[in-house]
C-alpha cells in the first residue's frame, strides 16, 4: 500500500520526542495526518478521547433519513464475496456499503451532540462517533479490542442469541486470531485478557449489543517509542478486512462498490506519554453538499444475505438523547 510524505517517520520522532499529536490514517494508508495538538483549530478539526474530552452544551434534533441501497444490490455484492471467499480460502471479510443519508443539522452538530467513547470531526469532511477501540499503548503496554458482532437488543434473549450464536462465535473467533497474529510482529507475552464481553450502544431509535474482546501484549524493544514504525505493521486494522488479510484485501478491492477513504482506517492520540487510537467506524461522510453513511460487517460462509443486509442497515444510527 501507498504511504505518504514521511508520516510514520514523523509519528516516530514526535513520540520520541514527546510531541503531544492528533493522527489520522485512511483504509488504504494513502494519505495519513499528523498534527500538533495546537494544530487542531486552524484546520477545523475536534477530537473527543476519553483522556481528551470535548465539552460542549449544544443541544438541537438530529433527524437522520436513510436511503440503503437495493437488497438485489447488495446481494450481488455478497454472492460475489461469497464466490471469492472460497476461492481464495478466506473465512471471514469485513463487506460494506455507503448509504446515501439525508441531515436535518451539519455535521459539526453531530459531532458535538452524539454520545460516543471517540469522536472525530474533519473539516467538514466527515464525522465519526466509534465505540472501537484499536490500540492503546501505555508503559509499553499495548492492548487491543477487536469489535465483532452486533443485535438489536429489543430482541427476546438478544444477549443469549448473540453470545451462541455459531456464525457470530466463528467471525469473532476469526477476528481475536488476526489481531493476535498482527501483534506477534510488535509485541511478546500476548494474552487475550477478557474474550467477547458485551457493550450496550444506545442510539436515537434502538438499543445494540456489541460484542468485543481484549487483547494485551508487551511491546518489542524495536518498537519502544516508534509508534509509527509499529502501526505499519497493524495495518489496517484485522476488525475491517478479514482473514487472511491479504487475501480480504484484494477481494474487498474487487467487491465493494465505493471508496472506503478514511472509513475503517484509524485515528489516535498522544499526549506525550500514552497513545489511545480507534477504528474509524460508524462514519458519515460529505461530498458535494451531500451525506453518506458506511458501514457493513462481518461475512463468514455460514452468513445469511438477509441477516447481514439487516446488519448493515442496523449500523446506520446516531447515538443522541
């Protein structure tokens, strides 16, 4: 993948040098950020991390009018990931779709009203309220939180439903193994701490269960303080791509009907001691005067087209009161 202008050997040397920065690194890697923290207001951008709250009293409704694609399109595009999933041998890929969307407010607005753990507005760009963690890296600790599986929470025994459910099981299982591997090349003693625990996300029109599991390690010598060095070799992230990653790569390339852009890469921050980072999920994108969300999930050869279009339909929200 295409890497641009000395990025990663500038995240290097800021944490080497203790530079407190904001990062942001799309799908493809083609065209990460870095900024200085002070850096942030002259190019409209705000960031919300647990460490680095945004506080704000903005109040107004959040309307928001989704127009999915077709079922017929999306099925076309499922079977052909299907037929190139057992071609290639692959047992779990991460399909998504981009959903024309209408707003009633701009997406500043939203970033300031939406209920998240991260949030991140860009320059009118695009907003993105995620419940995923992707590392986060203290006293050469590193850990991880592979999210994995979703359901409306109205359902009678979602959580039971959820937890056995057996293509839900081996998508996840798939997923915890990918980030396990991908951090054997940046980190020793790994261990899976906590594996598929449930959080609750409470959206304007319904309740999702989410499932997520965490993962620790110790960081290699070689990569103490390059943190940039060591996220090349995270990327991207397993969550949004599949098993095995290359392979899910080419054929995500060769089915998916849009550009992910900045959607399912990863943005981060430093604060001079300790990195925090999140996928870049739940994400509505502007163009041209107009609104698109992404989102999508996780397909296995036991998924069901039904299930995984309703899937991708579900994530289509706005955590706001």
């Amino acid at each position: 993948m295409k890497e641009s202008n000395g990025f990663f050997e500038k995240m290097d040397l800021w944490t080497k040098e203790k530079i407190p920065y904001f990062f942001l690194i799309d799908y493809k890697s083609q065209k990460p950020l870095i900024y200085r923290l002070d850096e942030l207001e002259e190019h409209n951008i705000k960031i919300h991390f647990p460490q680095k709250p945004y506080i704000n009293s903005h109040k107004e409704e959040v309307t928001i009018y989704k127009h999915p694609i077709s079922f017929e399109s999306y099925k076309y595009q499922f079977e052909k990931a299907m037929e190139l999933m057992e071609q290639a041998n692959v047992c779990l890929l991460n399909l998504t779709c981009e959903t024309p969307l209408g707003l009633n407010v701009p997406l500043d607005s939203i970033f300031m009203q939406v209920r998240a753990k991260y949030k991140i507005f860009y320059n009118n760009e695009f907003v993105c309220f995620s419940p995923e963690t992707f590392v986060q890296i203290k006293e050469n600790k590193i850990a991880s939180f592979p999210m994995k599986g979703t359901i409306d929470a109205s359902i009678l025994n979602a959580e039971f439903l959820l937890l056995n459910n057996e293509k839900e099981i081996a998508e996840h299982k798939s997923a915890v193994s990918l980030l396990c591997d991908d951090l054997v090349a940046i980190a020793n003693q790994i261990e899976v701490k906590r594996y598929r625990y449930i959080d609750h996300i409470k959206t304007k029109d319904k309740n999702l269960l989410q499932v997520s599991s965490e993962i620790e390690g110790q960081v290699k010598t070689a990569f103490e303080k390059r943190y940039g060095s060591l996220l090349k070799h995270l990327l991207p992230a397993g969550s949004i791509t599949g098993t095995p990653k290359s392979e899910a790569l080419q054929i995500i390339d060769k089915t998916e009907a849009h550009n992910r852009n900045y959607y399912s890469g990863v943005c981060g921050f430093f604060d001079g001691e300790s990195l925090d980072s999140c996928v870049l999920i739940r994400y509505i994108e502007q163009r041209d005067g107009s609104f698109y969300y992404k989102s999508g999930g996780g397909i296995t050869s036991q998924s069901k087209v039904e299930n995984e279009y309703q899937e991708m339909i579900d994530k289509i929200y706005v955590p706001v009161d």
